[in-house]
C-alpha cells in the first residue's frame, strides 16, 4: 500500500527507525516519553520502533529516570556492541586504519607508514596501498577478536576526487598522487578478506574530516559550515546539511597568484603551492631555511615552527622561517576570504595535521586577513575555529560514512535484503498487513 507521496509503509517505517536510531545517537539516553517530541513521532509509533530496535539488539536500556508523580522512565539507547565499523585515513605519511563500535569507542588500530623520499607516485604505489588495507583490516579485527559479519561498513578517506561507476564502484581519480581512474572498491573488494555483503564507502579525505567535525567536533549546532583540511595539500568539505555529509571541493586548486609557483596538480599558483605543508617547507628551503635532513613533513613542520617562534625564553626567531609562515598567513586569509565569499558559511573549520599545527599559532593572524579580504557584510557572520577532534579526525570520519548509511536504512544491515526483488503482489501484501 502506498501512501499520497509515493512511500510505502515500508518507506514509512524505516523513515521511523531512522528518526529514533539518530536521536539516541545524538542526544540518548533518552526515554520513549521524550523520543516522541525529539522525533516528531507518535507514543505509538515511539513503542513500536523501540521494541523493534531492542528485539534486534540494536537499542538497549541505559537506567532510569524519575518522572513526576509516577513509574521511573527507563531510558534507551545505541547498543555499543551491535555492530563495529573501520576508518581509513589513507594520508600522506601513513595509512591509518581504526576499528570503532557503535558509539566509535575505539576496538583496535593499526597504521602503516609511507615512504617519506621517492616519488610521491612511487609512495601512493596502488598496489601497495590495496596491501596495507588489506594487512590493517585483518590485524584490526583480529586484534579486537570481532567476526567479519558484525562489520557495518568500511569507511575510507582518499586524496582526490570520488566518482562511481557501475562497473567499478568508487572510483579515485587523485591527480596530486599520480592516482587516474583508480578503481579502489573493485580492489579491496578483490584483495580485501570481508563478507561480500560488507558495504565500502570511499571519499574524500577532507569530507570525512568534514563528517566527524559537523556530527562530534567544533561544528556541532553550526547550521553550515567549511571544514578545511591541511596536511601536505590542501582541500576542504561544504556543509549545508548538519547531518549530511557535505560536499568535497577542492579548494587547495584554486588561483592565488597568475603564473605562480608550480603546483604538484601540474597547474600554476594554486592555493597548495603556497600553503601545503609540502610547499610551505619548500618555500623555507629556497629562501635558505635548513628543514631537518631526512625528516618527515610532520617532523621538519615542527622544527619550522619552533624556529619562527622558539620556545627558548630570550631566544631570537629564524626570521627567514617567520616571514615564510606570514606570507603564508595572508595566503590562507585570501583563500578563506574566497570561502566566505562562495559560500557565506556560520563557521570556518580548521583541520589536518598541519592545520592545527599552524592554526595554534597564527590563526589569529589569518583571520584577520580573511576579513579584511572578504565582503564585509558575510564575514561579520563567519567564525573561524580550529577542529577539536584532533589530527585523527579523518579516520573517525571515514567510519561514520557507513554508520551513516546504516541509519538511513533504519538500522538494516545491506545483505539482510533479499538477492533477489520479492514480487510485486508479496510486497504489496507485506505492506498492507505489516504495522
């Protein structure tokens, strides 16, 4: 049976689900009393779902409460232990893989360093990094002894842009590492040992940064925001929806400076020739600063900010390291203007490793520039912050893209439909007579 607006009663009752299972997430332990009111729903209809979600394992009770005048109020919420997710944060330095249960406490992790000298096409080498999923995956789940089958989805954050196709999946084109068309679900699905019903969601780095920040960080109650991402590029996510997951740009391309430094894109004067870390260390080499010999980018970037602002009471800056940090200031306050400008966001979020190794100290200094930039007028209602969820966001991003989807399917786990599509007659039937 169809209602008016073309949903099934079946539509209606995962819709219903879905409107429970978040509000717990967010806002539980909650009692059904003020399930109803959170969700919009019916007493009736907060009953039914509830006992749905605890016959499944999915809802549990979480104590009580005392009401006025009657019974205690038992309060529910997300079962921990009713399903486990993995995040992947394929960055520039390693590979993080993490194993979270319902409520993203962490079960296991494990991380897989990337070649810090090479080619940085010869670091992201496809092959090697399909290995490193499929070694982290495994030694996660081994590590935390959870079956395969309780897993709701692998979540994983790539530099680069995400398409699908229907052959492929998702499919990464990452231009920065050498990555054209790859086919990255088809592989794990391939070389990684899972379930076949276990669902991947791949994208961008900067949205799951983007995902983690909106849903458990600094932009949480923003009604919109732009969560930027800085490790050795540059990129950022677009959110309009709180709940959503955003849009990935790639902010880091645009124009700074007509026929300016030469960007690992291939392109001239991009945003990331000038403030990616990766650049940014560059930059202090050419204008005669001494990075660390054979150290990393999160290591020389230490040792870059230690000298433009040495910890040492009485200590004089490397002036050559200060004044590559203040240009790079007012380069990042341009691009944040260009950001307030597009999009009029509630708040500018920072994130990345080196986001928030930069933003501690000079994020001041940026903000000042990205309003004396941008329009008066959206600036005065722009905010920006730094993330609060740390450099390991990204991953706790990637594990919410298949909690995400989870939800929105009521809290059904994908392989639970049948291969095959039930004839229209049963479905019918089944929608008519189910509550």
């Amino acid at each position: 049976m169809h209602a008016r607006s073309g949903r099934t009663v079946r539509d209606l009752r995962r819709e219903n689900r879905t409107a429970v299972l978040r509000r717990l997430y967010f806002d539980g332990p909650m009692s059904r009393l003020m399930l109803g009111p959170a969700t919009g729903l019916s007493s009736g209809s907060v009953s039914n779902v509830v006992a749905e979600l605890v016959a499944e394992g999915l809802v549990e009770e979480a104590g009580s409460v005392d009401s006025a005048g009657g019974r205690p109020r038992t309060l529910l919420r997300i079962s921990p232990a009713s399903g486990c997710m993995i995040g992947v944060d394929i960055g520039e330095t390693r590979v993080r893989i993490e194993l979270f249960d319902l409520t993203l406490t962490e079960l296991a992790r494990t991380e897989r360093p990337l070649a810090s000298s090479g080619p940085r096409t010869a670091r992201y080498d496809v092959d090697v990094i399909v290995g490193h999923l499929r070694e982290g995956i495994a030694e996660v789940l081994r590590a935390a002894d959870v079956p395969p089958e309780r897993l709701l989805g692998v979540g994983v954050g790539v530099p680069g842009i995400v398409a699908r196709t229907t052959e492929d999946g998702s499919v990464v084109h990452g231009q920065t590492i050498g990555w054209h068309a790859v086919p990255l679900e088809r592989l794990l699905r391939a070389s990684v040992d899972l379930p076949t019903g276990v669902p991947y969601r791949i994208d961008n780095g900067a949205k799951t940064l983007g995902q983690a920040e909106m849903w458990f960080g600094a932009g949480r109650g923003a009604r919109s925001a732009v969560v930027v991402l800085f490790g050795s590029g540059v990129g950022a996510c677009v959110v309009s929806d709180p709940l959503g997951s955003g849009r990935a740009v790639e902010w880091g391309h645009l124009t700074v400076r007509v026929r300016g430094r030469r960007c690992r894109c291939g392109a001239q004067g991009c945003l990331e020739a000038y403030a990616g870390a990766e650049a940014l260390l560059e930059r202090w080499r050419e204008a005669g600063g001494e990075p660390p010999a054979g150290a990393d980018e999160e290591t020389a970037l230490t040792a870059m900010l230690a000298a433009a602002y040495p910890p040492a009471p009485g200590a004089g800056p490397d002036t050559t390291a200060l004044a590559v940090l203040e240009e790079t200031a007012e380069y990042l306050g341009a691009g944040f203007s260009d950001l307030i400008n597009l999009f009029q966001p509630e708040r500018i979020l920072v994130g990345g490793w080196a986001g928030l190794q930069l933003g501690a100290r000079f994020l001041e200094t940026v903000t000042a520039y990205a309003r004396q930039y941008a329009l008066r007028y959206p600036a005065s209602g722009t905010g920006i912050h730094l993330g609060t969820l740390g450099p390991e966001a990204v991953t706790v991003g990637a594990a919410l893209l298949p909690l995400a989807d989870f939800f929105a399917r009521g809290g059904r786990r994908p392989e639970s439909a049948p291969s095959t599509p039930a004839p229209a007659w049963q479905t019918a039937l089944q929608d008519r007579v189910s509550p």
